[in-house]
C-alpha cells in the first residue's frame, strides 16, 4: 500500500512540474489580475447601468399619459427590462474581445471580418432579424407591456412575464410559460390596457318580468360597486343593457360595466354569485335547456274486413 501511495504522488509530482502546467501557471500568474478585473468591471457596469437605466426611463415616461400609476409602472418595467438586456449583450461581447486579448488572440481581423459576417447573418438568420423587428415595434408602440393579460394570435394567452428585442414570454393559468418569438405574433389582443369591462349574458324564463328584472340588476350592481372591497376595482356599475336573444328555451339578457385592468374576471365572477341569489329569493327562473317533442298519432291497428 505505501507503495502504491509513493508511486501516486512521485506521478503527481512529475505532473505538477511538466512543461505544460508550467506554462499555465505562468500564464495565470501574469494575467489573472487583468482577467479578474474584466469580470469585476462586467459586474459593476451591470449594476450601475440598470441603475442609470431605471432613473432615465423614468424621467423620459410622462405620467400625463397614463391614467393610472399601475400602468406608469408597467411601462418603465418593460422598457427598462429591453434596455438592461440589450446592455447586458452589449457588455460581455466588450469582455469576450478584451479576454480573448488577454489570451493572446488578435482580435483586429475578427472587428474587421464583423461587417461582413453581419451581412452573412443577415442573409442566414432572416427570422431572427424579424424578430428583432417586431420587438421593436411592439415596444415603442406600447402594444402590451410586462404584466399585462394578451392573446396571442387567438391560440395563446397569459400574463406577460418577460419582454425583449427577441421574444415574449407569457404565462397561462396552468403556470406553463409559452416561449414566442415576437416575428411569430401576427396579432396580439391586449386584455388589460387602460380598462376592463364586464360582459355577461344571462338567460331567463321567458315568464320573466323583464321591467323587475332590470331593477334586480342594477340594484345588485350598484351595491357591488359602492362596497369598499369593490368599489377600487369598479369604475362603472354593471347594469341591465338589452334583450340580447331569444334562446330555445330562455331569454338571454346583457350586463355590461367598466372595472379596472386585470379585475373583469373577479368582478364578473362576484356578480354571477350575487345574481344567483338575488334571483332565487326573487323567484327569477334561470331555466335548464328544454325541448317540446310532439307526438304524432298513432295509426289504427285495426283492419279492414
């Protein structure tokens, strides 16, 4: 066994002083400072650009154009994750040039080759440079912004989680994050820019009195929107606005009001509980889908004799 022992570090030994992990621990010796102080400069610049960022975007947004503080907030949030992401790039390909110096590249030919591989990738990476394109746009006509609710060509829809030059990344309710390139997005339908309202169809018994009906409703939607609970994310009493359909079997009336960004869903849903009880202690029919099958008469048995 102290044989073997004494054979292993005699080997590691002799490695340790071969030529080559001379040279390296010379190499490192020499530069680990200059490489180190890449990284630190990396790091500090990281930090202090998305602090100079953060203040910029927010002096550049003009509050006057939005109605809310939420959607100010919004804004800055998206255009200083573009920015920060697009200086992020732009930082370590700076440090790639200036380590690949360190190690002793000459990196002249790679700055003068960079006009024409650009030109190369652009004839090779057509979809990406859309989807450069599209990003832009998208971001400074402020189609949608981080936190916002969108559909995404009528397929996909959830909360924007991640805007950049490149991609939008959205959320849905199963919690599965849908990864889309922003030159794939034909049409994106924002569902929570500036307001929400409430559209809902409810069918009644075509025994209904339409005139008590109406009066139900919009008592119920008036109490709900003057609670305090409620009355932050309602800025408009959903009310009783017409006769939308006679269905087979019910008559389908429609309730429309205005809520506040992202809160349609819960005021749409608090409202249906409400109705539901205001109408069984009414004795307001919502009626099961029925059908009326005639029977026709049966024919005589009997024959003739």
């Amino acid at each position: 066994m102290i044989v073997i022992l004494e054979a292993m570090l005699q080997d590691l030994y002799s490695r340790l002083n071969s030529e080559a992990y001379l040279s390296f621990k010379a190499f490192v010796s020499d530069h680990w400072i200059a490489i180190a102080t890449i990284f630190f400069i990396v790091y500090l610049g990281r930090r202090f650009a998305m602090v100079i960022i953060r203040r910029l975007v927010k002096r550049g947004i003009r509050p006057d154009k939005f109605k809310t503080a939420g959607e100010e907030k919004q804004r800055e949030d998206t255009l200083v994750s573009v920015i920060g992401a697009s200086v992020r790039v732009g930082l370590w390909i700076v440090a790639g040039l200036m380590l690949m110096g360190e190690f002793g590249v000459n990196i002249a030919p790679l700055l003068a080759g960079a006009g024409v591989f650009g030109v190369a990738l652009g004839f090779g990476a057509q979809s990406l440079v859309k989807d450069f394109l599209s990003g832009i746009f998208i971001i400074v006509e402020n189609q949608y912004r981080v936190g916002d609710v969108i559909e995404v060509n009528g397929t996909i829809s959830g909360v924007v989680e991640h805007i950049d030059l490149r991609q939008t990344v959205l959320r849905d309710l199963d919690g599965r994050a849908h990864h889309i390139p922003n030159g794939f997005i034909d049409y994106a339908t924002n569902m929570s820019m500036e307001f929400a309202n409430v559209n809902l169809d409810i069918g009644v018994g075509y025994g209904t009195d339409l005139d008590k009906l109406e009066l139900i409703i919009n008592r119920v939607g008036s109490e709900l929107a003057n609670e305090e609970v409620w009355k932050d994310k309602i800025t408009s009493a959903p009310q009783f606005l017409r006769v939308d359909a006679f269905a087979d079997s019910a008559i389908v009336v429609k309730i429309t009001g205005r809520t506040a960004p992202l809160k349609q869903w819960s005021v749409t849903g608090e409202l249906r509980k409400r109705l539901k009880k205001a109408f069984d202690k009414e004795g307001i029919e919502i009626p099961f889908p029925q059908r009326v099958i005639h029977e026709a008469p049966k024919k005589s048995s009997s024959k003739k004799k």
